[in-house]
C-alpha cells in the first residue's frame, strides 16, 4: 500500500535522524539536505537507499542529484509509488 | 637557532586505551601495573586459537555523536577521541583559526594506523556477499583509507600545513611523530598533532597473526599473556586505541604562555634489509637507528634513565632490542630503567608508539617509570635493568628517555625525550 505525503515526510525525518543526527520536527518540506540538514553529497546516498527500502520504490542516481530539498524527495517518492 | 633547527616540546597529549578513556586514567593503570588483557566474549572468537586482546576501555560510541562516529571506522574515532584530549590539554580553545593563538597554515597533522580501517574494509565486504550491492556504505572508501585519522583530525583543528600518515607496521605511531618533530624542526609548521592508532581487534587479523607463530595463545591467562622478558614468553596480544600528542616549536610554546611537558629532541630511524617479519637477531638495524639519533641530536648517553622498550612479549624481538641497546650504549644502559609497558596495554600495532610516546612524556614529566607486568623469570639473555612489578622513581636533574618502535618490514625507529626546567 502506498505511503500518504504525510508518512513519507515522517519516514524521511527519521532517516535523516538517523544519518545526520538532525531532529525530525526540523525535516520540513522546504529545507535543503545539503545546506539545512547537514547531509553531505556521501549521506545523501545512504538516505536514498534506506528510503527505497522503507517506500518499495527505486531513485535512478541520475535522479539524485534534482532532490534537493525534502519536498523534491517526497514529491519524487509519491511519483515513483503511483 | 635557525630555522632548520628548532627546539621541539610537547605541550598536549591524549590518549584512548585498554586501560582507560583518558591519558590521565591510561598512566593511573600503568602505574598501577594493572592488565588491560580480557577474554573476548564475541561469538566470532570461540573457535579461534587465539581468544584474548586488549580491548579498548570505553567505547568510543559512549563518546563521539552517533552522526559522527558512523561516517568514521573505529580506528578514527580513537583518534579523534585522543586528538580532541590532547588538543584541549595543550590549552586550546577552539580550532585553529578560531583560536587566534594557533595559525591554521602553521598547522599540521600526522597521525599513523598500521593496518588502517580494516574492520570497515571486511565488514563492507560482508554486506556486499550478504546483502547486495546497494547496501554497501558510501562511506567506506573516506573510512578505511590509512590516512583518514590523521584527515579527519586535521579537519577537526584546521591543519593546513599538511596531514600526513607514514605506514611502517608497528613503528607507524612512533615514525609518525618523528616525522612531525622534523615538520617543526625544519620550518613547515609550529604545531603537529601527532600520534597513532589502530583497530584491529576482528577475527581475520586474528587468525592471521595467529598463523604467524606472532601471538600468545594463553587463552586460560588473559592478563598473564603478555609478558616481555619473560622466559615464559609466547607472543604478543593484540590491543586497540590511539595516543595523540601535541607537538610545538619551542618559541611558539614560550610565545602563548603553554605547559611544557618535555622537549622531543629528535629520532633515529633505520631499516634491518634482513627479512620481512623476522627482526635482525644481532639487533644491528636497530643499533644503526640509535646510533642515527645520537649522531644527529644533542643527546648525551649519560642523560637517558628510561626506555619505553618496544618489548611486544615475542622471543626473539624482546632480546634483539636489548643486544642492540648494549651494542650502542654500553654500561651507560645500566642506568636506564626499562619498561615495557606493552606488558599491560597488549600491542596496539600503528597505534602501539602514540600511547606509549603518552606514556614515555608523563614518565619523565612525573620522573617515574611504569612496571612490566608478569616479569617473574627474567630471560637471561634480556641483559638489562627491567622495572619489573612496580613503578619506579626516576632521578633529579635533567634526564632523558627513549620510546623504541619496530615494525613488520625492518623499521626500527627511536624517540628520545628529555625533561624541560627552562
């Protein structure tokens, strides 16, 4: 079943706790992962992976490299799901 | 003096260890004559031949944020956690730059791993066999490389002047720190951060040390297992951790008013040419490397009380250290008390010269030398005056000591340290 925009957001802010150690009330929508979240171009991969794996979906490398706020990877993820 | 060369100090110093988190709770235990040898209770150790190392004694996740730590393998967290000690204990307040009494390009770094970051190596190569090509870490390149402690230190304080990592085996730590004496002593920089560390504490370097004929197997007698001189000698034990000092030209210690621990007054280095991991048995290419230090130093045979030995508990390196120390001095030996403090720390391999240079500076600032463990039938052919069950006061006056390093592939390497009362 597919994740709601609301889950995605909530799933993302745990990754990125996870990885970079930022608090999930500060993983909003418009925030930066490189400038805001202090996910570097090397962290970034690791949370595309555990995203694919919590979402079922697959984000091509070429494709990384346009998310680059928390609401591009979520508008991605809601897309690769439908 | 010109400045190609200048007096050396120490002025900070750091170290995780077996025996402790800290350099001041590591000398406690070496004073004490306490082993940090256990058994290892991992499951991947109960078919092993060997099951004993020193482990280290406080995790370093117990230290460093949890963000940091997993973009850094084990041997760069210890580091990193003796490099920050030492950094603080020198008097610094923030990094370099931010701290106006360190300039950023007056900075450097050189911090040495024997096998580097193996355990992220062979665990990266488990997940790939086990769970696929995707899982495999972006990190594990920046993690295993054997320069990445001494990088990532050097972005911690904000070294420009050059991080560097000299791989000799087991004379990695100790070479380390003399190339950073003659970073200053030539002119390229006014404050190193130097040292060593290893974590190898996996079953591979086990089995395969092991398979050497290089380590104990006194399974039943974890803390008597490592026991240098000692008749009853089987091998060494592994150990893990780091040890990490700050090293600063003389006029830039006077300049901000820093604590001085002790002048490092230079190094000897030497190759044996004789066999990849045997050393020289007559104990030739580690005279040629005393010899090197005395002809190229202001240092006086007389003035040496103490040796940190390199000492790792094996048969014939124990004894080969202590022909060549007779072949150079002397009777002049017979005044130098002789610690082997490998006795309690196990062998940290890279990382063995960095906590025990920590260990040779706190000697002569605390004019005291650690015991040697488990001596309790001294190897006649160990013809030397051993600091056997407890530490023992140096002299008064000025005094020197020598933290000796060899490793795999023949480097001999030797520091001298003497007291400072200017």
């Amino acid at each position: 079943m597919a994740a709601t925009k609301e889950e995605i957001v909530s799933g993302l802010a745990d990754i990125v706790n996870e990885i970079a150690g930022i608090p999930q009330e500060d993983v909003k929508l418009d925030k930066s992962f490189t400038d805001d979240l202090d996910v570097d171009s090397l962290s970034m991969v690791e949370v595309v992976v555990a995203a694919e794996e919590q979402f079922g979906v697959k984000i091509p490398d070429d494709d990384v490299k346009n998310l680059k706020t928390v609401g591009n990877a979520v508008d991605y993820i809601l897309a690769a799901q439908a | 003096m010109s400045p190609t060369n200048r007096t050396v100090v120490v002025t900070g110093i750091g170290a995780t260890t077996p025996l402790g988190g800290d350099s001041a709770s590591t000398w406690e235990a070496l004073l004490a004559g306490r082993s940090g040898v256990s058994r290892l209770e991992q499951d991947w150790a109960t078919d092993l031949p060997v099951q004993i190392a020193a482990q280290i004694a406080v995790e370093p996740g117990e230290v460093l944020p949890r963000p940091l730590a997993r973009k850094l393998d084990r041997s760069a967290q210890f580091a990193l956690i003796a490099a920050r000690e030492a950094w603080a204990d020198a008097g610094f307040t923030a990094k370099a730059g931010e701290d106006p009494a360190v300039d950023p390009d007056r900075l450097g770094t050189v911090v040495a791993s024997g096998i580097g970051g193996v355990t992220t190596l062979l665990g990266q190569y488990d997940i790939l066999k086990e769970q696929g090509v995707r899982k495999v870490s972006p990190h594990t390149v920046p993690m295993l490389m054997p320069n990445s402690p001494s990088a990532n230190v050097g972005i911690e304080v904000n070294a420009r002047a050059g991080v560097h990592t000299p791989v000799s085996a087991c004379a990695s730590g100790a070479e380390a720190i003399g190339y950073a004496i003659e970073m200053i002593r030539t002119g390229r920089a006014d404050v190193v951060v130097a040292g060593g560390t290893e974590a190898a504490i996996h079953p591979l370097p086990i089995v395969a040390f092991g398979n050497m004929m290089a380590m104990s197997k006194n399974n039943e007698d974890p803390q008597g297992a490592s026991r240098p001189y000692d008749s009853g000698r089987d091998g060494f034990v592994l150990g893990e951790g780091a040890g990490v000092i700050i090293l600063e030209s003389e006029e830039h210690a006077a300049a901000r008013g820093a604590r001085i621990y002790c002048e490092a007054v230079g190094q000897g280095i030497s190759a044996d040419a004789h066999h990849i991991t045997q050393p020289e048995p007559s104990g030739r290419g580690i005279a040629a490397a005393l010899t090197n230090l005395l002809q190229n130093s202001d240092l006086k045979p007389a003035e040496i009380v103490h040796v940190n030995a390199h000492a790792t508990s094996t048969p014939q390196g124990d004894v080969a250290e202590i022909k060549a120390l007779r072949q150079v001095f002397g009777d002049d030996v017979d005044h130098m008390a002789i610690s082997a403090t490998k006795s309690m720390t196990g062998h940290l391999l890279g990382g063995a010269g960095g906590i025990e240079t920590v260990a040779t500076v706190l000697a002569l600032y605390h004019r005291i030398a650690p015991p040697t463990i488990n001596l309790d039938d001294q190897d006649p052919e160990a013809d030397a005056d051993i600091v056997r069950a407890e530490a023992r006061p140096l002299p008064e006056g000025t005094i020197a000591a020598l933290n000796d390093s060899f490793g795999f592939g023949g480097h001999n390497v030797v520091l001298a340290l003497r007291s400072w009362s200017r």
